[in-house]
C-alpha cells in the first residue's frame, strides 16, 4: 500500500500563521486562495517536513512571527514527522517504536513528488532519459532507434534512386527491330573479302578460258596453215579441246555472290549498334530500377521488424502509464509530444512517474493549476481515483473548485478566533496528531 498524507498542521512556516488540513486519501485536493495568502506555503510546508534540509524555505520562519516553525505532518502508514524551532529539528515517530529519521522518510518519500515542477518544466529529453531510466531500456531502445533511423534513411535513398532509374528507364528509346547484340564490322568486311576472294577466282577462271579459246583459235589457223604439221599439231588441238571442254563446263556452272546485302549491312552498323546499345542500356535500367525496388522492400519489412521489436520492448517494460513511450529520444503520451498533450494528461503522465519511481510513495505535490480549467481538473482528479493516488495542488482562485481556501495564512473555513502564535502552538499541533 503506497503511503499518502493524511493530516497537516503547520504555524509559523513562510506566510502561514496556523493551518490544519486534511487532504482526501485520494484523488485531488485543492488549496485556493488569492495571491500572497500561504497557498504555497501549505506546500513548501509539507516538502521541507518529509524532504529534508534541501527543502528547507530560505526564509522558512514567518515574517513577525514571536513563536519559530513548527509543523507535524501524519501519514497513512501511521509515522508522523515534526519539525520545530530555528533549525528545524526533526523529529519521525515510528508505531512500531523503531528508531527513524529522514533515512526512514526516503524509503517511501519520492523527491519528484516534492517537486514535480522539476520534471514538469524539464527538457523532453531530461523527461524521456527519466521515463528510461526507471524502465531499464534506454540502451537497448537507443540502439533499436538508431537502426530503425539508419534503415529508413537507407530505405528513402533507395526509394528516391529507383524512382529515378524507373522513370529513366521510362524515358529510354527502345529498337525492337534491332538485334540482340552489337553487330561486328570487322567480321561482316571478313564475309565481304571471302566472297570478293571467291569471285576473284571465277574471273581468273573465265580468264583461263577466255585464253584457251583464243588458243584453240590460234591452233585452227594454225593447223589450216600447217597441214603438214597436221598430225603433232592434231595432237596438241586435242589435248587443247579436251582442256577446253573441261574449263567451259567448269565456268559455265559458276555463280557470281552479291556483297549487296553486306555492303547494306556495312553502311547500316553504325546506326545499328546504336539500337543495340539504346536497348542494352535500357535494359539495364530497368533491372538497375528492379533491384533497387526489390531492396527498398527488403529494407522496409526490416524497417517494419525493427519498430515492432521497439513496441514489445517498451510494452514489455512496465511503463508507468499505458500509452505512454519514447519516439526519438522524446516522451510521447498517446502518441503526443510533452507540448502536444492537455494539461490533464501532463499530470497524469508527470505523477505516473513519480509512483513508478517509487511505488511507496502514493502522492505529488502541485503548484499554481490555475493554468488548469475546470474539466482538466475534474478529469485529472478523476485519474487520480482511479488509480489511487493523492495530489495536493494550490490554484490561484477561492471557487468551488477548492477544498481548501487559504486567507491571512490560515484555513479560511475555521469559524474559532484566531490566537496568537504563542498560545497557539500547544494546542493547535497538539490537536490533531
């Protein structure tokens, strides 16, 4: 069972002359007032007697006072602190008759419910390093947001490059016409010469024949004229005929090739090869712009994986408060920044801290909510209930709102005369402790 105030009295303490209150044992209690009556006194009252000296007013006796300060506060587990005269002296009953002080009072007593102003006017990154540090994740959540940060700086540039190779490769000029590879113009002049070189050999073919023929000619006249040199000459022109014959069929059957098509080919393989490297380009584009699709889909399920872990991490902590993590090194509540939140859901974040701090102490102390309209304060009031807890706050205002209203340095409420300091403080600290 978390520990809560359950009775304060205070003289002399600041701008307070004589104040008993009793705060609900849950939920929130107001004390109102106007300005300079000892609203925060009432607070800086209950901080200096559970706190210690670092919590000790820098003027803490009252101003004209005869009598020095002295104040009791009672809480629910039954100890009762008091602190009286010039020092202060401090003085912890325990109902179980051990010996205590302030080392007691820090077991259960949480600084930040002193304070809460401390954490409330913190940096968000003080904030988010307080709510890490209570949870015991903080390196492990910082590593899982670097990463995350890396993958999803990583996906980005590589979304943006695909993007631009998809729309590059878009914009490509594409030849379908065009063959698959480049075409060689080395290796179509090669076919070129070959068949130049085989119609070289047919044209000294039908030369030789040509020849012959002018032989067999010769050998005609030749053989008219010689008639006498007819039977070595007969010999010969047969020998001739024959060879004629021979080479007459053999050029008969031969068949000039054309370079037509070669030479077109020849004059085309610029341009050609052209297409062919346009389309080999846009084809490597295009797998340039698939891949980098590919990994910007690998690097998002990682991206996704990784928020996911940094999820179970922090669902798996015990937060203080569902809802309630660390984005970017900042706190965030429901999704919202510290600046984005309502008032109400920064107390209730605020003082969820502060219980989960030190689950003994079940209350925070809240000064000037006159920030806070009604409905924030019914709805933090309502948290509060819920959950147990107790908050003393002091608001700039003497409505209904208020429990408690402060004038002149005593409870307003309170229908007996007021007495002196002197013979005030017997009786009054006696009355209710």
């Amino acid at each position: 069972m978390s520990v809560k105030i359950t009775a304060l009295q205070a003289e002399n303490v600041k701008r307070i002359k004589a104040v008993q209150i009793e705060p609900a044992p849950t939920g929130l209690t107001i004390v109102g007032g106007n300005n300079n009556q000892g609203k925060t006194s009432v607070l800086d009252a209950i901080a200096w007697a559970l706190g210690g000296e670092k919590y000790r007013p820098a003027a803490a006796a009252r101003e004209g006072a005869v009598s020095p300060p002295h104040l009791k506060v009672a809480l629910s587990n039954g100890i009762v602190v008091e602190r009286k005269g010039k020092n202060g002296s401090l003085t912890v009953t325990d109902p179980t008759g051990k010996r205590a002080g302030q080392t007691l009072l820090n077991e259960f007593v949480e600084q930040l419910a002193l304070d809460l102003p401390r954490f409330l006017n913190a940096s968000d990154k003080e904030k988010a390093d307080t709510l890490l540090k209570i949870i015991g994740v903080g390196e492990e959540l910082t590593q899982l947001d670097q990463r995350i940060k890396a993958l999803y700086d990583k996906r980005t540039a590589v979304g943006q490059i695909a993007a631009q190779k998809k729309a590059y490769a878009d914009e490509m000029q594409e030849y379908p016409d065009a063959p698959a590879q480049p075409v060689s113009a080395l290796d179509l002049i090669r076919r070129q010469q070959d068949i130049l070189a085989r119609n070289g050999e047919n044209q000294r073919k039908r030369a030789r024949a040509a020849e012959l023929d002018h032989l067999v000619q010769t050998l005609q006249q030749k053989v008219a004229a010689l008639a006498g040199q007819l039977s070595a000459a007969q010999e010969e022109y047969d020998d001739a005929l024959r060879d004629l014959d021979t080479a007459r069929k053999s050029a008969a059957d031969l068949e000039d090739e054309s370079t037509a098509e070669i030479e077109a080919a020849l004059a085309d393989v610029e341009e050609t090869n052209r297409k062919v490297r346009a389309n080999m380009d846009k084809a490597r584009a295009q797998d340039d712009a698939q891949a980098l699709a590919a990994q910007y889909g690998d690097l998002a399920a990682q991206l996704t994986e990784a928020r996911r872990k940094r999820t179970d991490l922090l669902n798996g902590a015990g937060l203080p408060l569902p809802g309630l993590g660390v984005e970017d090194g900042v706190l965030t509540y429901q999704g919202r920044r510290w600046n984005d939140m309502s008032g109400s859901d920064q107390l209730r974040v605020a003082t969820a801290i502060v219980r989960k701090l030190n689950p003994a102490c079940g209350f925070v102390l809240l000064d000037k909510l006159e920030q806070m309209d009604l409905q924030t304060l019914q709805e933090f009031g309502a948290w509060l209930q819920q959950e147990g807890l107790q908050a003393i706050a002091t608001r700039v205002s003497t409505g209904g709102e208020c429990q408690i209203i402060i004038e002149d340095g005593r409870v307003a409420e309170s229908a007996e005369p007021a007495p002196t300091a002197q013979q005030a403080a017997p009786s009054f600290l006696g009355g209710l402790f």
